[in-house]
C-alpha cells in the first residue's frame, strides 16, 4: 500500500516488533522513532542523574579544618558515594535508595593515639586533606563532561538498534516475499523494494552497494513472477521491469541498451540466469579427431598424463570435457601430434547439422580458427573437397596450421569476400554459413561484448548475414543427390541476427524451406516474440543458452535449397487443381459480372501479345 493508507496504521512500539507481516518498521520510520525515542531517555536519564547526585562538600576555605575522626568517615563516604555516581551515570536507581538522609550511618570509631603520634602525622593529615578537597574539584567539574558523553552515546545506540531491528525486518520480508499473502504483500512500503528519488541521487554519486544491488534484483524478480499478488497499489509492471533493467546495467556491467535488448527475450527469473551464467567461465572442452585416433584412446592417454576428463554428453562421441590437467593441454604431445583440436562444444552444433558425406563439394564461408573444417575433413573421411574460406588473410595463418597439424588432406584454404562466392566458384553440395556477429552468446569468453556493441553495429551486422545466407544459397548445387542444404549458425542469441535473417531468406528465396537440424536437444526458435512474427516453421530452428545447456549461446538453423523449375512446376500443379476443382477468379460483388474462370487459349494469345509488344519496344521485329 502507498504511505497514506500505512498513516492510518498504529505503528508498533520500537521495543517489540510485531512477528505478523502487517505494517513493517522500515527504515525511514525506525529513524523518525529512533531519534523521538533517544530524545525522551536522554531527559528522563538527565532527571534522574540530578536526583542521584551527591551533596558537594563545603568549601575548605569557608570551613574550619576537620581533624575528628566522625567528620573524617563522613567525607571518604561521600567521595564513594561521587565515584559510583560518576562511574554508573546511564544506571536507573531508586531515589528513595540515593538520597544521603536515608542512608544507614555507623557509630564513629574511637581512636585512641599518643601525643607524640598525633604531633607527627598532623602536617600528614593536613596533606591528604587538601588531596581530597582537589579531587572533589575535579570529579565535580569531570561529571557534566561524562554526563554528556554517556547522553550521546546511548542515544546512538538506541539509533542503531532500531535500524538494525528494521534491516533485519526488512531482510525477512525479502527472505520470505514469496509466502506473503496477497494482503500482506499490499501492506508492504515500496521503499523496501523499489529505492527512493533520493536513494538514486545517491547511488548515482557515490556508486552502488554490490550486495544491496543484487537484492534488490531479486525481490523484483519474485514480484514480477506474480505480479497480480505481489505488486504495490501504486506500482505497474514498468516500474519494476525499468528498474531492473537499470539494476542489471549497474550490477553486471552491460550497456543499458543490450541489457534492454536481451532481458526481453527472456523470462524475469531465466534472464537473471543468464546474466548470471555469463559471469562463469565456460568448461574447457577438446574434440578427437577421427583422422588419427579414437575418443577412447586419446582420454586415457591423456589421463596417463595426469588429466582428469571424461565425455561431454552422449549427444557428441568425439567431445571430452576437462576439469583439470598437471600439464598444459595445448602443448602436450598429442596436441602436438594433432590427435585433438581445442573446441567449444558449440561449434560441435553446425557440423552435427550440416553432416557432409563423403566425396562431396562443401563450403565453410568463414572457417578460421579451423575447428568446423577440420571436424567436415573427418566425417569425410578425407574424401571430396572441403573450401575453407575467411575474409581475413590474416586468420588463414592459424587455419592453415591447424589443417596441416590435423592431417586434413581434403581442405583448400583461400580468402574471399563471402558475397563473392557465386561468382567465383558454386556449385555446392552443402554450405556451412557460422556467419560474424556481435558475440552476444560468448560473453563469458569476451566481456568487451557488454560496453562495445551499440544498436548501429547490430544493424549492419544484420545487414551483411542477410546478404551472405542469400550468397550461401545461391551457391548450392540444386540439383545435387545427396545434398542441396544449407546451415545458418551464429554464436549471438539476439532475434535480429538469427530467426531475423532467416525469414528474410526465405522470403527473397521461395525454393528455400526450413528443415529439422538432426539435433536432439536445444531450444526451439521464436515464431513471435515483442510483436515480430516470424515463418511458422521457425520451431524447427535451434537455441542454445550457457544458463540451460553449460555451453555458448549459439543458434543454428537448417535450409533445404530446392531447384527453381520444381518450385514453378509445383506452383503450376496448385493452379491446375484449382481449374480442376471448378475454382475461378473472384470480382467484386458490386459488378454484375458472371464469375470468370482460367482459359488456356485466351491466356497464350495474350501471352503473345505481350511478348510481341516487348520486342517491339526494343527493336526487334516481332515474330507471327
């Protein structure tokens, strides 16, 4: 509820809080009663320290010297009666108890001394008698000074034992926010949640507290999991929604645009997860190759060496995943000698897809480090041709080194555009497209995606995957046996770079159809996600995410390239079941025209009219 309807409500007594989730001590009130509370028992503490005070002994000066042995008692009584007082200041003490009059007094010892006894400690017990008059001076003038201090320093106590009764308040409403009843939770002050105009100023200056920031995410992320139970009165989904947003900007370190952007693909609770799942390192993972061993027998020589491993699923049988190893895994001999290649479990996905078959023609349009190529080398067999391309002449080193180290015998290396391809060689059976783009999947690799990618750079990104998925296609050898696909993988979960670019090669390319990946696991892709509506058989793509699978975000999707004339016969074939079923071309209802219907011999005549028109516009004599 908003603070005019908790006005109306008894606040609870500072010293026993209420154990019921009613109205909740917050801060701002634990400070208010703190400070009204500390001011009242200062005073009734100050009443009191004046009544408890001893009666100041008279002046020395003014008053004859003492030297009976009663007066004596009487004064080393009240200077203990000035050093409790002084000592115990904050105590509560009856004043009945305090006052000297009532105060049980003793005979007076009788001494008996010698002249000459008395004669020699005469200028003695003038001495000491001076002593105790200076220290009756000192504890009179001490006490005010120590009255004040005892003052301050209970009333800061007092202070912070109320906001700390309230922190922990509030840190049991935040513990169990969750089993709040609907009422309850209505009662709940939105500064325990939501933070104040000033609390922003402040946290815009001074920066944020870590731990509160990462609280205060997940108590809106339980109240945005139900929201219609648990929302303030005077709070909307976008209140919350815009603060958590700015909440994980601040916490995890992204721009506010791609936290925006990729919290709306999720789900409150699932974003925080991946959020979360970016700030840890990914397992090192290494792939077998086929060519020179097996999985079984590079995992125990690796282990002879003091490596602990084992596979990384059943979904993969060349994959090992490493936890920990004595000596370097990327200069052990076996490395050395090619008989694995360190590779994310991610970039396992496309080659699974593509699946080439021996001696077939198979494009990698952007191949370098070399893993995907060399993995298409080994389920060839070493057969057929493998083109490794990469538009940077510069990656093709470290490509070439890996295809020689691996023994791929099958692999050409060269560097071109990818938009090229086309025109300088076609005629593929299968292209693997792992097209470049913004990285929003391996953060965990490369925490410069979080600061460095704004929305132009995803624009153009964008922009150049549509154009090199239509070169992919256009590079297929439609009329192949064996093959005719494509494979559309990105390591970025953004929708723009990935069913975004797919259904725009769909709709430039209608002998394009989506088909199943092979893959039997991952998420499926959007149909329609922030009012984007996308093909209907977008499902049949895949997602991957490091909070759900333990590895990269990736996504990857398969295209079957059919041949032009089957497209244009089947759409023939539509037409003429349409003329067989009766169905004609509709007018409007407003004419009064019988329904026309397809005719062959009419539709030639005009077809020839037409062709004879445009031979004769470009200056050609028109055929008969």
């Amino acid at each position: 509820m908003g603070r005019k309807s908790k006005q109306k409500q008894q606040d609870p007594t500072p010293h026993q809080p209420r154990q019921a989730h009613g109205t909740r001590v917050t801060k701002r009130k634990a400070k208010e009663v703190a400070v009204g509370n500390a001011s009242k028992k200062s005073k009734q503490s100050n009443s009191i320290k004046q009544a408890k005070l001893p009666r100041k002994p008279k002046d020395p000066e003014s008053s004859p010297s003492i030297h009976s042995s009663d007066e004596e008692d009487l004064e080393a009584l009240q200077d203990l009666g000035s050093d409790d007082a002084s000592i115990h200041d904050d105590d509560e003490y009856d004043l009945d108890a305090a006052s000297d009059d009532d105060m049980p007094q003793q005979p007076p010892q009788q001494l008996v001394f010698s002249d000459e006894e008395e004669d020699s400690d005469e200028g003695s017990d003038d001495d000491e008698e001076d002593e105790e008059d200076d220290s009756d001076m000192s504890d009179d003038d001490d006490r005010p000074v120590k009255e004040k201090l005892s003052a301050k320093k209970s009333k800061k106590l007092d202070e912070l034992a109320l906001l700390e009764a309230a922190d922990a308040e509030a840190e049991m409403i935040r513990t169990n926010i969750s089993t709040l009843q609907p009422e309850e939770m209505a009662e709940l002050d939105d500064d325990m949640v939501l933070p104040t105009e000033e609390d922003k100023e402040r946290e815009a200056v001074e920066g944020a507290d870590a731990q509160t920031v990462y609280g205060r995410i997940r108590d809106i992320v339980r109240i945005l999991g139900d929201l219609r139970r648990f929302k303030a009165t005077n709070r909307s989904r976008a209140d919350y929604t815009q603060q958590l947003i700015a909440d994980i900007s601040s916490y995890y370190g992204y721009t506010p645009f791609l936290a925006e952007k990729l919290f709306s693909m999720f789900s409150p609770d699932e974003a925080i997860a991946f959020f979360d799942a970016n700030e840890t390192p990914r397992p090192v993972t290494i792939r077998a190759n086929t060519l020179k061993t097996r999985r079984r027998d590079l995992a125990q020589a690796l282990i002879n060496r003091g490596v602990s491993l084992e596979p990384i699923g059943k979904w993969t049988k060349v994959g090992l995943q490493i936890f920990d190893s004595s000596v370097p895994v990327g200069a052990t001999p076996e490395y050395l000698a090619g008989h694995y290649m360190l590779q994310s479990p991610s970039s396992f996905l496309p080659v699974m897809a593509l699946d080439p078959q021996p001696n077939e023609r198979v494009l990698d349009m952007a191949s370098a480090p070399g893993g995907k190529t060399s993995y298409m080398s080994a389920l060839m067999q070493n057969t057929g041709v493998v083109f490794a391309n990469d538009a940077n002449a510069a990656r093709t080193k470290s490509l070439s080194a890996n295809v020689h180290r691996l023994g791929c015998k099958n692999v050409v290396v060269c560097t071109y555009d990818g938009r090229q391809f086309p025109k300088v060689i076609g005629g593929f059976d299968r292209v693997l497209l792992d097209a470049p783009c913004s990285g929003t999947g391996v953060v965990s690799k490369d925490q410069s995606v979080k600061v460095n990618k704004t929305e132009r750079d995803f624009a153009l990104l964008s922009h150049l995957q549509k154009q090199l998925i239509l070169c992919a296609i256009d590079s297929i050898n439609t009329k192949s046996s064996t093959g005719g696909y494509v494979v559309y993988s990105t390591c970025s979960v953004t929708v723009d770079e990935d069913e975004g670019v797919v259904d725009y090669a769909l709709r430039k390319r209608p002998n394009v159809k989506l088909v199943h990946t092979g893959l039997e696991f991952g998420v499926e892709g959007f149909t329609n996600i922030t009012g984007k509506k996308f093909h209907k058989d977008m499902h049949l793509t895949r997602r991957f995410y490091p909070h759900v699978h333990n590895m990269e975000g990736f996504f990857v999707s398969k295209l079957h390239v059919q041949p032009r004339s089957v497209v244009k016969n089947k759409l023939a074939q539509g037409e003429k079941d349409d003329d067989d079923s009766g169905k004609g071309v509709l007018v409007d209802d407003e004419d009064d025209q019988p329904d026309v219907t397809f005719n062959d011999d009419e539709d030639k005549e005009l077809m020839q009219k037409n062709q004879r028109r445009k031979q004769k516009a470009k200056g050609v004599k028109p055929s008969k």
